[in-house]
C-alpha cells in the first residue's frame, strides 16, 4: 500500500514567500498538518487551495516550522536528491580560483540544503548539521561527502546553539575515518593557519573573511612604518596579513587565551618576527577606552566581532555595540588611515550596518570616505531569494 503523504497547509495569503522561492515556513503561517510528521521527516507544503508549493523537512519544535528542500512537485527527496545537490555543491567550488587548501564546500539554503554546513580543511571534511532535516538524512550525506569529495575524514561539529531550537543535541566527533590529531594546518594565499577542528569556533575557523583578508594584506603593503590595531582577533588571520604585509606594528586583542595562545603558534609558523607583535588578552570594549585615553592611535584598524545580533530580539542592543566599537576605533584612527569594519549578524541588515557606523563616525566627529562594500568570498555563495545568507557584512572605510 502506497503511503499518504504528510502534509502541510497554509493559511491564506502565507504561501507567497514560498512563490518566492524562500525556503522557510514559520509556524505562524500554517492551517493545519495532516499526518503527524516526525522530525525532519519530509513534508508536502500546499496553499490554501490546496496546490501544491514546496517539499519540505518538518521541525516541530522550531519556530522555523519547515525548511524547503524541493519547489518541484516531481522531485522525490531521497539519497539520490542528496546526491545530486551536493554534487552540484562540490562541481560549483572546484571551477572556482581559490587561492587556499580550504574552503567551504556547502553553505546551507544558499545551496539548496538547509542546515547544513561543510567545511574543507586540506585533508579533512567538516560537517555541521543543524536543522531537524538535515540531521534526519545525516548517514547518506555523511556517505555521499566522503564519496563525492574523495576525503575520507568527516568530522562533526554540530554544536551550535540553533539545534536546541531544533530539538536537537549536540553532538560532535569523528563521523566517518579519523579525527584530527592536534591543530590542521592550512595555506591561506600566502599564509600559513594552524586550525583547531574539535574546539575552534563554528568548524574550526573562520573561512568566510579569507578574501577580506587578503585585501587587508594587500592594503597595507601600500603603507610604510604603519602602526595597526585588530579587534577581536581570534587566532590572528588578520593579524597575520597585517604582518605579513609589513606592518610595522601591530596590536592584537582577544578576550580568549586559548585563542590568542594559538595566535602566537600561527606568527612563528610563518616565520614572522615576535617583536612586532603584541598580543593583549582583554574585553575589547574596555581595552578600546584605554587606549583611547592613553592616546593611541593606528593607520589601520580591523573591527571583526562576534555575532551581536544572533535573533531579530537583539538587533537594538547589537546596534549600539557596533556603534561604541565603531565610534573608538575612528577617533583612533590617523588621518588617511583605514578602518576594516565587519558584522556577521544576520538581523543586522548591510543597510542598517551602514547606517549604525554612519552614525559613529557622526558622533566621533570623523569625516571618512566608503572605498569598498565587502561580503563573504564566492565560496559561501548568496541567493536573491534568501537574504538572510547575507549575514556577513562589511565596510573598508579612510579617515579623511
């Protein structure tokens, strides 16, 4: 006997995001569910009037209520859909010109797969699922990832907070082959990084400022006896592009010890020269005021936080942290000197961005001029139907 398929249905007017090619359906937006699907289990979404909209992956204690994996009617989702859309995930990486040993192979929607994230480091595959459907097919994307990429290390890192929402525990380890032994080193254009896989933050690094990073790296090549400041620095990537550039300086500050401790391990893996580094364990915020107060100030500083804003709930508070880190860092800065400002919060919209370090430099009494509008590299790609994959953004600013 054929199996009745699960289905869920809309309220009206609610089916027009989806027209769009949107991939989420909220649970304010629908009638009824016929058929009591499991978590993630695949799902029929169909308008009022009964037509049908999108095949989707349920997730019954999310407010994200599903995430659509299919808008045609006659695509069946199994191990051979999984197969072909991390194919086409993998053949759209390998035309790329990546100057790197790492990069990411799936972006979640932006690839047509929800909640899910994989992460190449050299020889090393990392994987985090982090939505109800993606875990429900986790075996045969874990078999078609080590089969289509032909590594055979998968390592998990599903530990972010967005699986409670799903109902989800964490979980992490290695899922197929082995698990890294000690930190995995990567060239990143010119760049040496050691990356730590099981405790770094998201997959072990932060692969999607990798072109930011080398236009950091070309800027200051440009700039002579230049005194630098990175914000927020993590294990140093653009620490490192600023050294390797030529800065004649430069100040790293991060809150972690761990982090800055591999900071270090990083500038003598490339052989650069400790006496002009320094690394300072403290809250940004706070060592901002004191070098503000000291009277320092810099020809270049980068400003790459942590996520402010993770939930729409927290868009006001973020905003005024931008603001405060945004206004320091200008009244530090030289004339003629650059500010590399970044956010990677998803609520926080490239307009409003704009607008909140307009308003810095409004209050720090700094005129500047935009010379670029930065986003992530291609490999972490962008749909126009899916705005929210837009969650990196950033402005290189000079202080006139």
């Amino acid at each position: 006997m054929k199996t009745r398929a699960k289905i869920v249905t809309l309220k009206p007017g609610k089916e027009k995001s989806l027209a769009r090619r949107h991939p989420w359906i909220f649970s304010g937006a629908i009638a009824k569910v016929e058929g009591e699907p499991a978590s993630g289990e695949t799902v029929r979404i169909v308008g009022s009037d009964g037509g049908f909209l999108a095949h989707a992956a349920f997730s019954p204690q999310s407010q994200i209520r599903a995430r659509a994996w299919s808008f045609d009617a006659q695509e069946p989702i199994d191990a051979a859909f999984f197969q072909r859309r991390l194919k086409t995930a993998l053949d759209y990486r390998a035309a790329m010109s990546i100057d790197a040993d790492a990069w990411r192979l799936v972006h979640g929607e932006c690839d047509g797969l929800p909640g899910l994230v994989v992460d190449r480091y050299a020889d090393q595959l990392v994987v985090q699922f982090s939505s109800a459907g993606a875990e429900a097919w986790r075996e045969v994307i874990a078999d078609a990832l080590v089969e289509l990429s032909g590594v055979p290390n998968l390592y998990e890192r599903s530990d972010a907070d967005v699986r409670t929402l799903e109902g989800l525990p964490v979980r992490t380890g290695p899922l197929r082959g082995k698990a890294p032994v000690g930190p995995i080193v990567i060239r990143e254009h010119a760049i040496k990084i050691e990356v730590d896989v099981p405790g770094g933050h998201k997959t072990g690094f932060y692969l999607d400022q990798r072109e930011n990073r080398r236009r950091v790296f070309e800027a200051v090549q440009g700039m002579r006896d230049a005194e630098m400041l990175n914000c927020f620095c993590y294990t140093g990537a653009f620490s490192l592009a600023m050294l390797k550039g030529g800065a004649k300086s430069v100040l790293s500050i991060d809150s972690s010890g761990p982090a800055l401790q591999l900071a270090r391990a990083n500038m003598e893996l490339n052989g650069l020269d400790a006496s002009r580094a320094e690394w300072l364990e403290a809250d940004v915020f706070k060592a901002l005021r004191e070098l503000r107060d000291a009277g320092r100030s810099f020809d270049a500083i980068v400003l790459d936080p942590p996520k402010f804003a993770p939930t729409p709930a927290t868009v006001e508070r973020a905003s005024r942290a931008y603001k405060d880190i945004n206004l320091l860092a200008l009244r530090m800065l030289k004339p003629g000197g650059l500010l590399f400002t970044y956010s990677c919060s998803g609520g926080v919209s490239p307009e409003l961005f704009g607008k909140i370090v307009a308003g810095a430099g409004t209050d720090a009494g700094v005129d500047a001029r935009i010379e670029a509008r930065l986003s992530a590299g291609p490999d972490h790609p962008m749909l126009l139907s899916f705005p929210e994959g837009e969650y990196l953004k950033g402005l290189v600013l000079r202080r006139l």
